[in-house]
C-alpha cells in the first residue's frame, strides 16, 4: 500500500494515519484508495479489526484536496472531473458501511474533504485547538465528500451556512457544543483519547454494535447517496468555471481573490 498512508493494529484497534505532514496530509487518489480498501479489508471476519482510529501525522489531520491537482482538472471533461470525485466519495461510504466503530482522531486542523472525513466518521475525539474548516468558497468551489450533507444534517442551518458561505473555520469546542466533536483534548492526546474510546468499544458485542451502525445510518442512507451525486455533480461544473480559476490562482499568488469580473 502507499506510502501516504500508514496502516497499524493495536489490540483489535486498526489505525489509519494519512502520512503527507509535508503537505498537512492533503488527500489524493493516493490515500483514497488505500483507505477504502482498508476499510473493506476490517469488514471482514478473520481481520480480527473491532474498531478503527483515523489520524494525521505531524500533528494536522488533513487540509483536505489538493488545490493545484484540483486545478489540472479545469482541462477534463465533466464526466472525467466526476470521475475523480468518485473515488473520494468511494472512501466516504465505506467508512459510512464499516460495520465496526469508526472515530477520528483531530490534532490541528480538518479542512476542506479532510472535514468531509472527519464527518464522515462514527465518532470525533479533537484537539481543543483543533478547527474545522470548509473553504470551497474561497477557491470559487463546493463542499464534496458528503461535506455540505454532513453539516446540514447535524448542524443548525445557520452555522452549516456560515461554515460553508464564508469558509471560516470552528474550533472543536463549539463543534463539541452543538454535538458534532465527541470528546475535546488536550492538544497533542487526541490519538491517544482516541484509542481509549476504541479499546473500549472493543470490548462491546460486535454483531448487536454493527446492527446499531446500520440501524443509525439506515433512515438517510438514500438521501445521503443523493447527496453525494449531486456534490460530486456540482463540484464538477465548479471546477470548470472561471470562478475556480481565479480562486485557485490566487491560492497559489498568495493574494485575496477578485470574484467581482
């Protein structure tokens, strides 16, 4: 499996580190296919995997996409840029159809699809210092990843719309406020937090927990899917726009994009 991610059981407890700190653990096809396939693989019976820690090295959990691959998307036809949205979203739901325990371990920050990840998982131990941000805005772009259904779904419209409209970023204790973060550490314990909160699960029965992740998912599982296509629809028309090219442009000049022309 790449390099970018990093697999390691601990007593029935698989941990799953994205593992590009030099780039605060951007995701790519290059983390998105391992974990899915991880995921799969933790599914199985014999694997002996009873819950699932997902983390990021050097202290980020994940900046999300890759603005300057997203922008080499501009040239692909819509069906090709939805193509590559799908094998995020692949990753998304299987996380949602795990049928053990799925928490996220949040030091720093989880930005962009890295939030959507975050999300995506069963429960949330963060960082008290830990943010969670989703800028699409800012680079003329949509949530993907189930992000935008995500915080519709458990967040008050108000602050799902603040989050999403200005991409700026909530710290985990307001994230804990309304719900959303399960536990809030002392930054630099949030893996270790973490993997007490799996031990623990580890220790529950696993047909009755995999029956109750299914029973928890069940009611919007359509909806959720729905969701999906037409995130991975409307991030393909987006990139395509000249909104996403003066975005990202001025990601990379470092400046304040101009959406006005």
């Amino acid at each position: 499996m790449s390099e970018a991610v990093l697999f390691e059981t601990r007593d029935a407890v698989l941990i799953i580190t994205i593992n590009e700190p030099a780039r605060r653990n951007v995701l790519s096809r290059l983390v998105y296919e391992p974990v899915e396939s991880a995921l799969r693989d933790a599914t199985a019976a014999e694997s002996g995997v009873r819950a699932v820690v997902i983390t990021g090295a050097g202290g980020f959990f994940s900046a999300g996409g890759d603005l300057r691959m997203l922008k080499s998307r501009r040239e692909m036809t819509l069906p090709e840029r939805e193509a590559q949205i799908e094998y995020l979203h692949r990753m998304i739901r299987a996380i949602r159809a795990c049928p053990v325990p799925v928490i996220a371990a949040v030091e720093g920050g989880a930005a962009g699809a890295g939030a959507s990840l975050a999300f995506a998982c069963d429960m949330i131990v963060a960082a008290e210092d830990a943010k969670f941000t989703l800028a699409y805005v800012k680079a003329g772009l949509v949530p993907d990843g189930g992000g935008s259904g995500f915080l519709t779904t458990n967040l008050p419209r108000q602050l799902a719309t603040e989050m999403c409209l200005t991409g700026r970023p909530v710290l985990a204790p307001r994230m804990y406020d309304v719900g959303v973060v399960n536990r809030v550490v002392v930054p630099g314990s949030a893996l270790k937090q973490a993997l007490e909160l799996a031990l623990d699960l580890v220790s529950g029965p696993p047909e009755a927990q995999a029956a109750i992740k299914a029973l928890l998912s069940a009611p919007d599982t359509a909806e959720f899917e729905a969701h999906l296509l037409r995130e991975r629809r409307e991030m393909g028309l987006a990139l395509g726009r000249d909104e996403a090219l003066e975005g990202i442009r001025a990601f990379e000049e470092k400046r304040k994009p101009d959406f006005t022309n």
